[in-house]
C-alpha cells in the first residue's frame, strides 16, 4: 500500500516520531462462505533466492537491516537476516533483534475480540453502542452547503461489531480532506495520555465519513475494537491480551510496554528522506515501547520478535492452535480469513492496491491468484496484513506455509514485500485459481 495508512503517521507524527514518520456492504453478512483453496502448484523454498533477496534490500538503500522466518509443514524452512538493527551502533540484525511492528497489532487485537465472541459476549452484527453507548446516535459527513459550511446528516443505521473488524464502519484514522477528517485531529482520540475508554468516547464525537457499511476506509475501529474488549472482558486490554494470547502462545517477548532490559536488543527505525535512508533518534523510536503511557491502542503500538510473531501466525496456520494452547476455534479462524465485504461495496480506499484481495475480520484476503506480473505473489486463500514500518507476516493455506518479515523502513514501501515474496514463491508463481 502507498503507506502504512495516514493514520498511523499521524500517530507518529504526534508522539514526536519526527516529519518523516507523519508525512462493509450496506447489508452485513450473516454467514460467509469459507474462501475454497485448491491445492497448490508445487512450491519449493529457495534459501539462496530469499537470502539474495534480503540482502539485496539493505545493498541497495531500501532497508538498514533485515530479518525473515518461515515455517512450513510444521517446521522451520527458513531463517535469514542481512545488514543492521542498528547501523550507528553497529548492532547486527539478529534471530532476537525486537522491532516495532505497528499495524501487525491490529490481527492480535482481532483474535482477542474474536474469542470473546467464542464466549458468547456478542454477535458480530449487534449494535456496537449496545456495548459502547457513545455511539448511539453517530453523524455523518455529507458534503458542504451553499455557504460553505459542513452538512451532516444522521447515520441511516448503527454501525456493527462486524463494521469495526472489517473497516466499514466510517470512522477517520487522521488528517484529510474533510471538516470530519478536521474533527478528527481535533478530538485526538488516540493520544497516549487518555487510556482506551476515553479514547473511543472522543472518537464518538467525530462524525463518519461516509454511512456505516457503504465503504471500505481503513481506520481507528481496530481502538474501539481493543475498548471494546475492555468493556467485555472487563480487563485492561493489554492484561486480557497477555492472559488469553501471549502467554499460552509463549510470546514472552511481544509487548507494548518493553522491559528496560530488552533495550540493547531494540532495532532502530530508519526513516527515506530524498532518496536517502537515515536513523530517526533513539527517543523518538523509543517512545511508544519504552515509556508508560495510559493508552494501549488495538490499531498499532506493539513490538515483538521473529519467533514469537510466528509463534502467532503458526496458530493461526494450525486453526487456531499452537503446542496444546487452543486459542480460538478452527470455524472462527476461517470466519476471520473469509472476506467480509459485499461486492456492492466498490469504494475500498487503497486496499485493492494489495492485489485481489478482499478484507476479512482484520485481515486482507486474496481471492484469486496475482493478475498482473506486477502483483505481490501469493496463494488463493492467504490472510495477511503489515506495518508501518514495512513488516509482514501472512498465513497461506494452500502452501501451509507462514511467514514473518522484518525490516524497521518508513514510510511504507511496498516494493520490500514485492521482492520478499517474489523471493519465497518465485516470480512467476500464481498459484491456484480463486473463486
């Protein structure tokens, strides 16, 4: 995608991660059909092709250091790393190195929201203000009147549990075009000093873009998500996560709030300026995991390592299970990787710049194999989803294959994935056909 969503950049922008880190259908579905995945055409890993192509990244600027693990058939099939976690301390990209992974929380956020379902907590197409009263009585933008001011006309239905997984509930995820995109740096709902109740009761202040359900608009519904799951739950967000997620997936080192301790193992961000990839200063990187901050966001925030990021993307590739540790139901971990999106639904904002996908509950879909040659390779049937700093992790059925790819680059660049996936299935791989 062209970046890793204004939103997140405003973010960064605001927590003084400098000038470079800011720069669905109108009728729910009530049972999806699982996507059908064929078998694949033979895939064989080419260690050497992934390592020439990790490499290749740092030799030609794109990227300080990299790092990549994937697993296959239950077992490791790969793991490399070329250049620099940290090129001013001449740190090594390692097997340990601890990244910043942004967007790659939403799909954990997901999976805790998704199991509360399990338990009966809601249904996916009931009201959210049935659980979060602030948005009961939701306004929408409408465009300007004859003087010039805004118009705004009231929601023509409640937005859904099913419209914050899928990002078709209207809300705004920072700067743009409109009065509402105003309103929304106004409210600031996702500053770090107001914990995750305050945070969706300001966001509820902030009129929608567009009627809930008729666009595709990715945004801050991952936050009221993760508030959500406090109301629920009744827990602190990141208790619930660490409790019902991280620890029986023995992720013992993915976190929002990182021990000082793992400090000397923290990767750099490294930030393209006029062609020219440069190191943001220690503070600024450091701000979202090595400070105590009253806000644990859904959308973006956590940090992790290779190993204990596919320690998530291997349960889901298991349906749901890792080592004895049932997270979720294997129906619930199709559910989430079927595409949630009504055809009628035809504006998508950039998200059909990721290929032929469609978007399940927090995840992208692809639906048919890569039409162009320029296209990310990949398999009919994959779930997936990245960060702003240019990670990656997907989970491909058809291969049982999931990778994680680490890379600590802003803004977004696409071109990373194009190559690391061109190096993983070949580049003239298009795998099954799709539906």
């Amino acid at each position: 995608m062209a970046s890793d969503r204004t939103g997140e950049n405003m973010h960064r922008a605001r927590l003084a991660l400098t000038l470079m880190l800011a720069t669905a259908g109108s009728a729910t579905i009530a049972s999806p059909a699982q996507a059908q995945i064929a078998p694949a055409e033979m895939l064989a890993i080419d260690t050497k092709r992934i390592d020439a192509a990790l490499k290749a990244m740092v030799d030609d600027g794109r990227a300080a250091g990299t790092s990549a693990l994937i697993w296959r058939d239950g077992k490791e099939v790969y793991f490399g790393t070329a250049g620099m976690a940290d090129r001013a301390a001449k740190r090594p990209m390692r097997r340990d190195t601890i990244a910043q992974i942004f967007s790659m929380t939403k799909p954990v956020t997901g999976v805790a929201l998704m199991q509360l379902w399990e338990a009966g907590k809601f249904r996916l197409d009931d009201p959210l203000a049935k659980y979060l009263p602030e948005y009961a009585a939701m306004q929408v933008y409408a465009g300007k009147n004859d003087d010039g001011t805004a118009r705004y006309v009231p929601a023509d239905r409640p937005i859904t549990v099913r419209d914050i997984l899928r990002h078709t509930g209207g809300f705004a995820y920072g700067a743009g075009p409109t009065p509402a995109h105003d309103a929304y740096v106004a409210a600031d709902p996702l500053a770090l000093d107001v914990p995750l109740a305050e945070a969706s009761r300001r966001l509820a202040r902030v009129p929608l873009l567009f009627q809930p359900g008729s666009q595709w608009s990715y945004s801050a519904a991952v936050d009221v998500q993760a508030a959500l799951v406090e109301t629920l739950s009744g827990e602190r967000f990141a208790d619930y996560v660490q409790r019902h997620i991280f620890a029986p997936l023995k992720m013992t080192e993915t976190a929002w709030r990182q021990p000082d301790a793992r400090l000397p193992r923290f990767a750099a961000m490294n930030v393209k300026k006029d062609g020219v990839l440069g190191q943001m200063p220690d503070a600024d990187a450091r701000m979202l995991n090595f400070r105590d901050h009253a806000l644990t966001p859904g959308g973006f925030g956590l940090a992790s390592t290779l190993d204990d990021y596919q320690r998530f993307a291997r349960m889901l590739l298991n349906q749901g299970e890792l080592d004895g540790a049932r997270i979720l139901k294997s129906s619930t971990v199709r559910l989430m990787a079927t595409d949630q999106l009504d055809p009628a639904i035809t504006e998508r904002l950039w998200l059909p710049e990721k290929g032929a996908v469609g978007f399940g509950l927090d995840f992208a879909v692809r639906k048919k194999p890569p039409q162009t040659s320029t296209e990310n390779r990949g398999a009919t049937g994959e779930y997936f989803w990245d960060g702003a700093a240019s990670t990656l992790f997907w989970v491909d059925p058809a291969n049982r294959l999931a990778a994680v790819f680490f890379v600590q680059t802003m803004p977004y660049d696409g071109t990373l994935h194009r190559d690391f996936r061109a190096a993983v299935y070949g580049k003239d791989y298009r795998g099954p056909a799709g539906d």
